[in-house]
C-alpha cells in the first residue's frame, strides 16, 4: 500500500491518501498517528501535488558507508559499528521540489538511498523486534556539501541545508527491504547503482542500534546509506533515484535565491 502526503485545489492543507489507481483514497488526520480511516473522498492524481510523504516529528537518522564498494571508493575503512548522524528536518523537501545549491566550493553530490519511516515510539528495540516499529519505505536522497565534509571535520553542516534531504514519491507499506535495487541517474545519465541486500549493516541491526542511542518517535526516518558512484549535480540538472518496489524520486537542482 502507497501512502502519499499531498494538497489539491480547494483543501484546507496537506492530507494523507492511499494510493489507488490513479486517484488518492484520501484519509482522516495523520496514519502514523491512528488506525487507517477513509473520508471516502477521491482525488486524482493528476490533480495533486504530491509533498515530502513525511516530515519527521524530530530527526532523519543517517547511516554513513554503509556499502562496502562505496567505502572502497571514499577510501574509507569505516568502523565495525553503524556510522550514524543526523540531518534536520528543516532539509526535507518533497517529490519535484528544487535542490537549492549553497554558495559553496566544491561538488554538490547525490546520494540515493533507502528510508525506513518510523511508525512507533521505538527504544531500545530487539532486532528481532524490528518490524513492529517500521511503518513503510521510501526513496531518500542524502544530498551532500562533499568538500564541506572532510573540510569541517564532521558532516552536520555539508548534509543539513536546507532541501538538502528529499524524500517521496510516498510511503511503501508492504515491503521486503532485504534485496531491492537502488538506481540513481542525473539528466539521465546512470551514476550509482546498487541493491540493499549489498547493505554492511542490515535493517534489523540499525534500528536496534540506533534506537539504543536516541528514542525514535513516529514520523522519524532513517536512511540506510548509499551504494557506490560518487558524482555531482549542477544547477538545471534533475537527479532521478528509482528503488525497486517503490517508485521513482525526481527533483531539480537549482541555486539558492541570493538573500
């Protein structure tokens, strides 16, 4: 089940829909929050514009090197734990919104990965357990300052501008995370290619992990890492990210309005 977050002409705000077709089934309140309830109202795709599928109440975990061909290439051994950090919520942005490129030096790089979205209060949970705290899957790109990275000595800054994490099209529900592909292109042209059963860390191992260091609340995100194929966007480009079972994240990169 495709769970979107969405506005369209005449509503009062975003809402949440299912998926169906090409219509939105359209929800009461927030799913995360409570059992699913249709309002029995149907809005066309067509006519809805699709946003960020969840703006985390608290924090978007990330896990870095978290692919052995993509630490090769950094050059980076990585430790034998999850390398974790956080980006704001304020870098969120959803499907077909614009990347806005800093004035910065240096590359401004893609970073296509799998998202878990949270759909518990979840501490100190058991792998084995980890199931029960998952709501769904989407597409995330970790969008990096990559000079800004190794120049600060650590990433808060390089990976938390704003726009700097989109996320969407919506939340895939029924899933099996274990081997999905993850592609990502730029103006169509193929940059990272990758599956998550290629993940150093797998899903069950993260969440316990992670859920030992900070309480995750319902509407937090996870992203699971990137797979190799470091490379950069400029302005006017469009960074496709496509994963299996999901769908397809576009958005266009475009420079910062001057202030």
């Amino acid at each position: 089940m495709k769970v979107a977050r969405f506005t369209s002409p005449g509503a009062d705000g975003p809402r949440y829909g299912i998926v169906d077709g090409e219509d939105l089934a359209v929800l009461v309140g927030d799913p995360m929050l409570m059992p699913y309830e249709p309002t029995g109202e149907r809005v066309p795709l067509a006519e809805a514009k699709l946003l960020a599928p969840v703006i985390p109440r608290s924090k978007v975990v990330c896990v870095g090197m978290n692919y052995a061909a993509h630490r090769k290439e950094m050059g980076h051994e990585g430790p034998d734990t999850p390398l974790i950090f956080l980006k704001p919520n304020t870098s969120v942005v959803g499907p077909g919104d614009a990347i806005r490129i800093p004035p910065v030096e240096g590359r401004i790089v893609h970073e296509g990965e799998l998202a878990i979205v949270i759909g518990h209060v979840a501490k100190q949970v058991k792998k084995e357990n980890w199931r029960d705290v998952v709501f769904g899957y989407t597409i995330a790109n970790d969008v990096s300052a990559r000079d800004q990275m190794f120049a600060d000595g650590q990433w808060a800054r390089a990976k938390g501008y704003d726009t700097f994490c989109p996320l969407g099209p919506w939340i895939e529900t029924e899933l099996d995370p274990a081997d999905l592909e993850i592609q990502t292109w730029v103006d169509g042209e193929p940059r990272r290619h990758g599956r998550t059963s290629d993940l150093l860390h797998k899903i069950p191992e993260l969440i316990e992990y992670i859920s030992d260091v900070w309480t995750l609340l319902p509407g937090d995100v996870i992203l699971t890492g990137t797979p190799d194929g470091v490379g950069g966007f400029l302005d006017g480009q469009t960074v496709d990210i496509r994963i299996e079972g999901i769908g397809t994240l576009s958005n266009p990169a475009a420079y910062r309005d001057p202030r």
